[in-house]
C-alpha cells in the first residue's frame, strides 16, 4: 500500500473517530481508534500507531470538568 493510501485510511478512521466523540459515543470511537492502531500495526507502522495509541488515552480519560 502506498502512502497517500495509508494516510487516506489513517484520516477517515480519525474522521470517523471524531464523528463518534463529538455524538457522545466514546465508546466506539475507541473501538474504531483500536482497528487504526491494529491496521497501522499490521503495516508496520509503529509511529502511526503511537500515535492512534496517544489518542485513545486521551479519549479514554478526559479531563476532569472544573
């Protein structure tokens, strides 16, 4: 696969991922993080799937309300 592929990938589950937070499903937006960070594992891409790593953490554990 070639790189505008990958990241034309990449971005949509982002996209898609995005799409789900901001409708309150945090839920399946981890899932559909987790299938990028499987699918950039799969490709060998291990800074893209840091990077889907990171934001599930990030989603995963908001910050307080204050």
């Amino acid at each position: 696969m070639d790189a505008a592929a990958k990241g034309e990938r990449y971005a949509r589950i982002f996209r898609k991922a995005g799409t789900l937070i901001g409708k309150g499903n945090i839920a399946r937006a981890i899932q559909t993080l987790k299938e990028g960070q499987e699918l950039a594992q799969s490709l060998g891409d291990h800074g893209m799937a840091r990077r889907f790593s990171e934001e599930i953490a990030r989603v995963s554990d908001p910050p307080a309300a204050e």
